[in-house]
C-alpha cells in the first residue's frame, strides 16, 4: 500500500471514532436530561454571593419567584426565623442552640444602648453571687475591661475589648506574682481574651485551689522614640497558683498623729459590719493613745456593689436626709433617707479620696458626703455611674441585670458620665499608682493637720 493509500485509510477511520463518540455523547446527554428532577423547594431564597479581590460584594441574579413578604410578623417569629436559617445553612453542621439564644438575649439587651444592663449565664449569676458574698478561689485581682484595645501586635485582633487588672488584691497570688494595676490581659489559658465579657474572664481564670492558671499579659514600657510600637510594650507569660481570697474590703491604718486611714475597696455583704467595726476602734483609739483627730477615707479603685449597703454606710456620717435620690424611669424622685440609729457623730475633720476606678455605690457616699458638708472630696474625677439597677433572676439559673433608674446627689446633682468633681483635686503620682502612699494620701493628711491645729485652709470651690 502506498503512503498516500495510507494517509486516506487513516482518515476515514479517525472520523468513524469521532462521529462514534458525538453519538454516543449525545444518547448520553438525553438519557440523563429525561431523568433530571428540579431540587426540592427551600423555604428561603438563596443568593450566592461572592466577595471580589477589592472588597465589593456581588449577588446573583434574583430569584425566578418573588419572596412574600410579610411585614407584620411578630418580632419573636423573625427570631425563630433567623435560628432556623442559620441551623439548615451555616457552614458547622453542629450549631450549639444555647449560645445562639444568649447571643439573641446579649443583642437584645446591647441594643438599648445602655452598658450597664446585661445578661448573666447561671455560671456568670454564680460567680456574681460569690463576689458580693466576699470570698472566692482566684488570682486575687480586680478586673474590668478596657474597650477598642490597641496595644502591641500580640493583642491583635486591634479593636477588640480586653480586661486588665485594675489592682491587685493585696496578699493574693497575682500580687506575690508581680502582676500591676493596668496590666492587660491578652489570653488565659491559650485562650484569648478578645471581646470576652468581664464575668467570662473571671470563669476562665477561677478554678479549684492550688491549680494552675497560666495568663499572657501586655504591660506598657518606655521606648526610644522611633523604636516601633511593639517597643512600647512588654508581653509576659505568668503562672498563678489559685487559692482562697477572702475579701476584706475595709483596712485601717493608723498615721501619725492619730490620723485614721480607712480604705473601703467595695460595698459588698462585708462592707458594713467591718466599717463599723473600723469606726468604732476611731472613737476608742488604739494603744490608749485616745481617738482619731481626722479621717481619711480612702474609696479610690473602689468599682461600688450594693445599693443598701450604700446608704447604711453612708448613714454612719450623714444623721438625717437622703443619702441618694433614685429618678425613676416615670420621672419620679424617691429619696432613699439616712438610718438614724447608724448616725455616729464623730466631730472630727473627715477626707475622702476618689479617683477615675471609684464609681456607682462609692459615688454614692462621696456625693452624700459633699452634698451634706460632712467631708471633703480630694483626688481625681470619679468615675460617672449612676445607675440604679434590680437583678432578675431566670428560670435557667442565669439572671438580668438591668438599669431601672438614675441616681441624684442629695443636691439633686446627676453625675452621669461626669462623675463627682474633687473639691481639691490632687493628680496621683507614681506612689499613689503602686501603693497609695502617694502625693494624695500625703495631701489629705497635711488639710487635716492644718484643720486640727486651726490653721488656714483654703476655701472649697462651690460644687460643679
């Protein structure tokens, strides 16, 4: 056979195999057309959407049918909508149905835009419940949270909320650890901390006494300018050991020449009996040196607690009157009023030192305080709470924390946001920062020198 035999033979077979295989493509294609069945109806419409390199989103064409909407639905319907959608369509398989329903409830509460009303898990309404009974097994610290965290690069993500120590317990493991006041708290445990809620900070870090809780903490340091911002910081990895911290929350000092130094950390189920325990020993004396010429007492760092614990407090200075007023959410006022029987007249010249931590039930007294010309106030702008708030306990064990009305100074001075201005305000030095030993206490110790021995003191600024 010659070559060109061969080349046309060749052919003809290479066009028999590919109108073979065209045929049999197509007897495919109809075959699997005539058994193709539409897919089931969704109850919602589904858009893919797709998000393009320059961060647009883009959708597909709108569905054939159009939606039916209803613009009634009851709000709890849209709820159980969205549950629904989201357990036929996330990404996880395994939706965990309790967290989408705290998820609701914190949303729901955010969006009354009032930071001081929250959800407490049964775990979260325990913890609280210890707190203010006094005792618990921790690291020994007070903790809040500082919100839109920008720190170093290992506190990323930037923006994020993050706890930090607003001081530790004296006595406690994180004090004999050498943790400090601002001290920020990035994870605990290997697990971050970003946008954790203040009650879920302390779960993490409680726990049976003598384990271990390991902590990753940013502390601010001084840099060469230009040196970069992680130079700014220090990122330490510590490990406490939890133990029993009883909480003392009044401490007594005695400073020369019978100067009384009375610190009040918190108004919690404590507070009272030991601040009259305190008072008392100032009307006795100590030692048989005889009683206290002047008081200094110390609510710097304190964050507050209870509202009667508040005016039984404040009743021991304040004789008759109200000691806060509650405005309620009909505008109402209603004076909560001074127990004469607590009425302890001590006839003695009386400083009370705030700062930007003392807030809520501290404000309380310290306002009481100005208001009825029994002190005077030095230090820094307090902290600006004046919320009035109920707890609601829930069927689940968890409770509601909620903002029912303002409190008002007995000089109907709401200080909302503003806090109660210091009569003489002292600006804390480094000594005040570490151990209150500072240019303030040294402060309220020389007004009340100069109002034991007559000397002139200078005139209080009418109130702001």
């Amino acid at each position: 056979m010659t070559r060109r035999m061969r080349l046309i033979y060749g052919s003809v077979v290479l066009a028999a195999i590919l109108i073979s295989f065209s045929t049999g493509y197509e007897m495919r294609a109809q075959a699997e057309r005539s058994q193709w069945k539409p897919p089931p109806a969704h109850p919602w419409p589904i858009i893919s959407l797709v998000r393009t390199a320059d961060g647009l989103v883009l959708a597909d064409a709108a569905p054939a049918k159009k939606p039916t909407y209803k613009p009634n639905l009851k709000p709890y319907e849209v709820l159980d909508e969205v549950r629904r959608a989201i357990k036929e369509n996330f990404v996880r398989t395994q939706v965990d149905e309790t967290e989408l329903t705290y998820g609701a409830v914190r949303g729901m509460l955010r969006s009354l835009g009032d930071r001081f009303t929250r959800f407490l898990t049964p775990e979260e309404y325990d913890e609280f419940k210890v707190k203010n009974d006094g005792e618990f097994t921790g690291i020994g610290a007070r903790i809040d949270l500082k919100e839109d965290y920008t720190g170093s690069s290992a506190a990323k993500p930037y923006g994020a909320s993050r706890p930090y120590i607003v001081e530790p317990i004296e006595g406690g493991p994180a004090q004999k650890a050498g943790l400090q006041r601002d001290d920020v708290i990035l994870s605990i445990n290997g697990h971050s901390t970003a946008d954790l809620s203040e009650n879920s900070v302390v779960q993490f870090i409680r726990g049976v006494r003598g384990t271990a809780v390991k902590i990753k903490i940013e502390r601010k340091a001084k840099a060469p300018e230009g040196a970069g911002r992680d130079a700014n910081f220090k990122v330490l990895d510590i490990t406490l050991m939890r133990d029993v911290i009883e909480m003392h929350p009044v401490k007594l000092e005695w400073l020369p020449e019978r100067i009384a130094w009375l610190r009040l950390d918190e108004f919690n189920k404590k507070s009272e009996a030991e601040m009259v325990t305190a008072l008392r020993e100032l009307q006795k004396g100590v030692n048989g040196q005889g009683a206290a010429r002047g008081l200094i007492l110390d609510m710097r760092d304190n964050p507050g607690g209870l509202l009667d614990v508040a005016v039984d407090i404040g009743s021991h200075f304040i004789s008759a009157g109200p000691i806060v007023y509650t405005r309620e959410r009909d505008g109402s006022e209603r004076p909560l009023n001074a127990e004469r029987d607590r009425f302890l007249d001590l006839k003695i010249p009386i400083v009370v030192l705030v700062n930007k931590y003392s807030a809520s039930a501290a404000e309380i007294v310290a306002g009481a305080m100005k208001d009825k010309n029994v002190a005077t106030i030095m230090g820094e702008q307090s902290y600006g709470k004046a919320s009035v708030q109920v707890l609601i306990e829930l069927k689940n064990g968890g409770a509601l924390v909620i903002t029912t009305a303002k409190y008002l100074t007995p000089g109907k001075h709401d200080i909302s946001d503003k806090g109660i201005s210091p009569d003489f305000p002292i600006k804390a030095d480094d000594k005040d920062e570490k151990s209150g030993r500072g240019a303030q206490l040294d402060a309220a110790v020389d007004f009340i020198k100069k109002k034991v021995t007559g000397s002139t003191v200078a005139k209080r600024p009418a109130q702001s």
